[in-house]
C-alpha cells in the first residue's frame, strides 16, 4: 500500500492522490470491551455493580457502562438494570451457575462476557426474643422467636426451622416439635439456658430463662454488653440488670461491686465504666454485696 508520507516524498501528486483514498477506505478499527468484575458469586438477594470500559488500539478508553446493552443467559436468576441509576447492576434472584451476562456495544458491536455464579444465603446470626434474658413465674410459658441475619443482610423470622433446646429441663421445656416450637413452660425455680440452633449451618441464638420462686430475692445479674470491645484508652459503659424472684427486672448499676479479672488490661469504676489499658483479654464481674450474686461479661481491649 502507497504511505502519504512516501508519496510525498516522492512528489507524485497522484501517488499522493491514491493514498488518501485507500487512507479512508480503510476499515475503522474495532474496539474491545472489558467487564469488571469478569467473574463473581453472589447470594440470592444480593446486588452488584458492573464497570464496562471500551478500549481502542491506538485511541481513547471510556467508560461506557451506562451506553452499552445487557442481556441475562437466565432471567429468572439474574436480571441487569437497564435504566437511569440501576444500568449496569445485576440482581441475583435464585441459585444458579452459570449466568452470562453479555455486554454489547451498539456502536460498534464489539461484546463482553461477565460470568456470574449464585448460591443460597446463609445464616450469619441468630437472635432470641426476649433477650438477654426472660423471667416466668412457676407454671409460666412464654413463646420465643429466632430471627436469623444472612450474609446477604436480609432477616427472616426462623423461629419455626431452628432446632430449640433447655439446658435444664428441671427449670424449663421448650417446644422442638412440629407445632409449639419456641414455647417455653416452666418448671420449677432455676434457669435453663434455652438455644435455638440453624441445622444447616450450626450457628445458635441463646437466651436465659429465670424460673422465679415465691421470695421476690435478686436472681440472676445480667451485665451487658457482652461481649463488649473498647480501643486501648477508650471507656465503655457496663450495665447491670438485675433478675428478681418475683419477676420484675431493674438497673442495679450503681447498686453492685464492678471488677476486673484483669487491671492492666482494663479498670473499671463503680458505676460501672470500663477503661481499655492494654491489648488483651478481660472478665468483668458484676456482684450483689447482699447476696453475692454475680454477673460477667467479657471484654476484649484492641490497638
């Protein structure tokens, strides 16, 4: 093929002639799409944003997320958005794998593949209702619920899948059949630690059943948070909640001896304020100076 150049150098205007038409009879270059993330997992429920950028070979880059089109190898796991602030962002709805997600340029037809996998959500969390505790009077019941977090940060009522179960039936039952499950009755005066369990994953949600007696004598100390974190030179404030024997609740903060397990990790004052010292690992104990009951909680001091 005659260059421009070595036609002008040659000072052939004709020569010079043909080399500006086949110049612009040469076919236009075709870009390249790139997709990112190329390849993702995704849980149901859980949305992602696709970047698509198109490339020439001697020419410019661009984002061109919001020009290109999308097209879902299986709608009804995942769809992309087509409009306004949603183009681009693919929504898993059910397992499946694999999804193809292909991007097309309608300028220039060029295409790129993005390869989706989805799998089930999983149980992260599971919280009992009433936490961190529940008093019932002697032949008492009072029905729990279990409300489960997943990794995709949706909740759902569980309370009729995970498996419950009483540390101490002496104290209290609870319900694991198929109807009643999460029905708590009472037994006699103690406390059972009642557990509701995901089967498929093995993560628990607990909470403390007081059975109370006839005298209405502090039972138990539940001192929260707990587990409780503080940054070294940081304050976090202990509550102490105290369970009585005719089931009534109150605050005995100010009313119980506060101490630590470990004073150079951390202190803590009589009202109950906790000071991170040090890196490290301590039990904070709450006790009742009539009756010594106590209540602990952990707390964990970082950099």
């Amino acid at each position: 093929m005659i260059s421009l150049a070595s036609a002008l150098r040659s000072g052939s205007a004709a020569a010079a002639f043909a080399a500006v038409v086949l110049a612009s009879c040469a076919e236009p270059a075709v870009p390249t799409l790139e997709v990112t993330p190329e390849r993702a997992t995704l849980t149901t429920g859980e949305s992602l944003r696709l970047t698509v950028t198109r490339r020439y070979a001697s020419g410019p880059i661009e984002n061109v997320t919001q020009v290109v089109a999308y097209v879902s190898s299986d709608q009804s796991a995942v769809r992309v958005g087509e409009a306004g602030g949603s183009r681009g962002v693919v929504t898993a709805y059910a397992v499946a794998n694999p999804v193809l997600i292909r991007v097309v340029d309608p300028s220039s037809d060029a295409t790129a593949i993005a390869t989706l996998s989805v799998v089930p959500a999983s149980i992260v969390s599971i919280d009992v209702q009433p936490s961190p505790a529940l008093v019932l009077p002697k032949d008492g019941e009072r029905q729990l619920t279990a409300t489960a977090t997943f990794n995709n940060k949706t909740t759902a009522d569980v309370t009729a899948q995970v498996s419950w179960q009483s540390s101490n039936l002496a104290a209290a039952t609870v319900g694991n059949g198929p109807t009643g499950k999460g029905l708590v009755k009472s037994v006699a005066t103690g406390d059972t630690v009642v557990t509701a369990t995901d089967p498929a994953t093995g993560v628990q949600g607990r909470t403390t059943v007081f059975v109370a007696g006839d005298a209405p004598s502090l039972k138990a100390l539940i001192v929260t948070p707990n587990p409780a974190v503080v940054i070294n030179g940081g304050t976090v404030q202990f509550i102490a909640q105290g369970v009585f024997g005719d089931g009534a609740t109150r605050d005995v903060t100010r009313d119980v001896h506060w101490a630590s397990s470990r004073t150079d990790v951390a202190t803590i004052g009589a009202l109950g304020l906790a000071s991170g010292l040090a890196n490290g690992d301590t039990t904070i104990t709450a006790t009742d100076p009539t009756t010594s009951v106590r209540g602990s909680a952990a707390l964990t001091v970082t950099p």
